[in-house]
C-alpha cells in the first residue's frame, strides 16, 4: 500500500544528506514528533529520525522518541556528517537534562557494563557526580554505532526521574528505515545513496 500524506513532503530535502550535512544542521523549538518513532497515521518514524540515520550511516540502530513523561520537552536537535543529537528538558530537573547522542562509535572508559533493558545492545553506564546534580552517561553498543544518554539532573530524587525520561526513548533499525524510504518514494530514493 502506498502512504502519501504531509510529512513526506520534506523527504527530499531531508534525503539530500551528502549535501545538507557537510555543515551542521540545527532544528530548534520544535515538538517531540520531530524525532518520533512512531508518527501519523501510519507510525512511520518521523523525518528528524531519518536525518540522524543519514548522520551516522554505519548505526544499525537509531535513537527516537516513544513518549514524553509529564514535565519533559523535547528542546532541538542537531546533525553534521558524523553525529546527531537531541536533547531533552524537564520543568524541575533543568533545560538540556538529558542528551541523546549517536556516533559510529563512544569512549566507554571508566563505564561499569549492566544487564542491558535493549535487545541486541550493551549497556554500560558512567555517574560522576552525585550531588549536587546527578550526572552521567550511559552507552547502548551496537553494530556500527552507539547511543549515548547524558544526564544532568538537578532536584532531590534524581535516579527516578532519569529513569521515567529514559523510558520514553526507544530505537527503529536502519533496516526499516531504509524499507520506508524505498517505499515512501516509490523507489526512487535509498536512505544510503
């Protein structure tokens, strides 16, 4: 079945990736669907997560959003040849709280490795301070690439709240990413020209 609709209105310019990301694009104070995992009536991934498979293009996983907890916001996003960001804000535990990266690959020293909650990824996770701000990073390793939380979290209580925000994140394969591009441009256009 073939999907028409607005949101593949931009699929060309997003697909224009060798051009686009020899500098830095940065996409500011838009809503969480801009890197949504499921959108529409569809639940196709949205188009900023297409862009930040284009970013990386080694990643055999791509970092988005399920949901949004209460108090958390989605703050912008940021992509270049190698890289892509988004980060996440929360009324009582700060602007840029949380820090969702991918790159081909991370530096996991100093990390202690952790029952991983994600099908085909390791976990490992770093805290480095405690107080007066929880703050961290935690790594999924996975073929080609590698996603980073970074968390800076004020307020009393802080494990809690990193972990109902980091709930809300989840992934889509470049593999189904690669298929909706197909698809969704008749075959004319392939996520990885």
């Amino acid at each position: 079945m073939r999907r028409a609709g607005r949101r593949w209105a931009a699929l060309p310019t997003v697909l224009l990736g060798p051009v686009l990301l020899t500098g830095c694009i940065r996409v500011a104070s838009l809503g969480s669907d801009l890197v949504a995992c499921k959108e529409g009536d569809e639940g196709t991934p949205a188009n900023g997560v297409v862009l930040m498979a284009q970013s990386v293009p080694s990643a055999a996983w791509v970092p988005c959003l399920e949901g949004m907890p209460l108090g958390w916001h989605f703050a912008d996003m940021e992509a270049d040849s190698d890289s892509a960001a988004f980060w996440l804000d929360s009324d009582r535990h700060g602007v840029h709280a949380i820090e969702v990266q991918l790159t081909e690959s991370c530096d996991t020293s100093g990390a202690s490795e952790i029952p991983s909650d994600r099908q085909d990824m390791r976990r490992m996770e770093r805290v480095t301070q405690v107080s007066p701000l929880f703050v961290g990073r935690r790594f999924y390793l996975f073929e080609g690439g590698c996603i980073t939380v970074l968390f800076s979290i004020s307020g009393e209580d802080r494990s809690e709240p990193l972990a109902i925000a980091t709930q809300g994140l989840g992934t889509v394969s470049r593999d189904d990413l690669r298929e909706l591009v197909r698809e969704e441009s008749d075959g004319r256009l392939e996520l990885d020209p």
